[in-house]
C-alpha cells in the first residue's frame, strides 16, 4: 500500500485517540486525511474493514477501558473525556463493547488493546482502467433510499421516456450516487436514476445533473447487480491505494452496459466510475 494512503488512514486513527471529546464527524475526518468527502469514507472502510462512525466508537471505548483500570477518574468524567457527556449512554455503549458494565470492568482491572488491520488484498479484483470520461448532461429521477431499491425509480424513468417518446435524445443509461452507504443512513441516501441526454429542455418532472468529465477510474463489473458492493470494496481497497491517484470531489456513477429486463444477471456489464483529480 502507498505511503500516501497508509499514512492518511493511520493519521485519523492518530487524531481519533487524541481528541476523542472532539468533533469526529465525518467530514472532520475527512479534512483531517485531506481526501475528498464523497470517497474518505468508502477509502477507509475498504482499508480498514470498519466504517468512520464503527472506529471512532471502538477509539473512545478503548480509551474510556484504558482509562478505568489506570486512572481513578469519576465515571462521569471519563465519559465526558471520550466524547460521551451523557453517562447512561456511555454506560450502555460501553456495557455492548465490552460485555460488562464500565464498574464491573474497572473492578476486573483488565482491558485489551486496539490495532487496526489493514485489508488490502483481501477483495476480489477487477480490471480498472484509466481513461478521459466526456461532461455528460444526465436527465433522471431523484431516489431516496437503498441503493439496492433505485431499481424501480429506473422503471419509472424508462416508462417515462418510452410515454414522452425521449428515447432518440437519451444515450447510456447512469446511476449516480451522491452518498457512500458506509457513512450515511440507508433511508437518506441520495441518488439519481437516469440517463445522458442530448435534448434542449430538460424533461417535466425530471431533474439534470450535470457530470464534469475528465480522468476517470473505470471499473468493469460482470454479474448481477447484487454484486457491486464487492467491486466498490475492490476499487477502493485494492485498485485506489496501490494506483497513485487521487480521488476527485465528486461522486461515482454507474453506466450500465446492457439491459436487466433481456439479459441474464450473470451477463449483466456495469462501469463503476470513479472520478479522479
């Protein structure tokens, strides 16, 4: 793994135990690594096999365990020190994390210590290629929700375009995802489902998302749709580090290459893109 990225992920970690009362929401620690916000989060939980919000919890537990069996702080203000200015919170935190009560293991006077593992080499690989992606002007629906569920907000756009007879001004058909399943809640997540359009005006009921073009990682993925996550885990965990690149501050989108309603899932071709600096 490249310093570079090796470097940006332990340099969080380092920053996490240091300022474990502190703001440690995800776009703190993505400044703090100095990567894009759309792509910190996936970065990290393809390297370190655990999201932003699952280490930032195991740092502040490990150093609220380290804290009882060394120290003879109040409960409360090792809970304060941690991040957790509400004791019934951290207790019930730290009682899930541990298996006992922070009492019951400060009595114990033992605790086990945190080192992350890196994960690089243990997705399935890819082929990724670079190339320069043209701007594309894509028409869509707005989907809220699962990204596994955007299926049907793809039917409504397709049904669309077949009732307002668009097809002649509609080229690939795009899915472009704005949030990383890793950092945000299933129910907020953002997308669109749509296509690049060649048309004037965009479409009643339909919103334009313009796509900046430029260099671009391309990941081909054969299967069903299922599968994807794997090869986001891929290009991220495995392709990004050892590549040299820099992730740009926009967000990936998928062409699909062929069509789920007269092609066998085990057929099916999906580029991942993900734009780079």
């Amino acid at each position: 793994m490249p310093t570079s990225y090796e470097n940006r992920i332990l340099r969080v970690l380092d920053y996490i135990h240091d300022h474990p009362a502190g703001d440690l929401s995800l776009d703190a620690l993505a400044d703090v690594a100095a990567m894009s916000r759309f792509h910190w989060h996936r970065v990290f939980r393809a390297l370190t096999g655990e999201t932003c919000a699952q280490a930032v919890r195991r740092i502040r537990l490990h150093r609220a365990a380290v804290a009882l069996v060394q120290s003879d702080k109040t409960l409360a203000r090792i809970a304060s020190d941690v991040g957790y200015p509400n004791l019934n919170s951290f207790a019930r935190a730290f009682s899930e994390a541990y298996g006992s009560s922070p009492a019951a293991f400060r009595k114990a006077g033992q605790f086990l210590p945190a080192h992350p593992r890196f994960r690089t080499g243990e997705y399935p690989m890819y082929p990724v290629t670079t190339r320069t992606e043209p701007a594309r002007r894509v028409i869509g629906l707005p989907h809220k929700g699962a990204y596994a569920e955007i299926g049907k907000s793809f039917e409504a756009f397709g049904a669309l375009c077949e009732s307002r007879q668009l097809w002649p001004q509609v080229g690939p058909v795009i899915g472009i995802y704005l949030d990383s399943p890793d950092a945000v809640p299933v129910e907020e997540l953002r997308s669109y489902a749509g296509a690049e359009f060649c048309g004037d005006e965009t479409p009643e009921g339909m919103e334009a998302v313009q796509i900046p073009g430029g260099k671009t990682a391309v990941l081909t993925f054969k299967g069903p749709y299922s599968g994807l996550g794997a090869a986001y885990h891929s290009l991220f965990g495995n392709w990004l580090p050892e590549s040299g690149e820099e992730p740009a501050d926009q967000p990936c989108y998928e062409i699909y290459l062929n069509d789920p309603r007269d092609t066998a899932p085990e057929e099916l071709l999906t580029e991942i893109c993900l734009p780079l600096k």
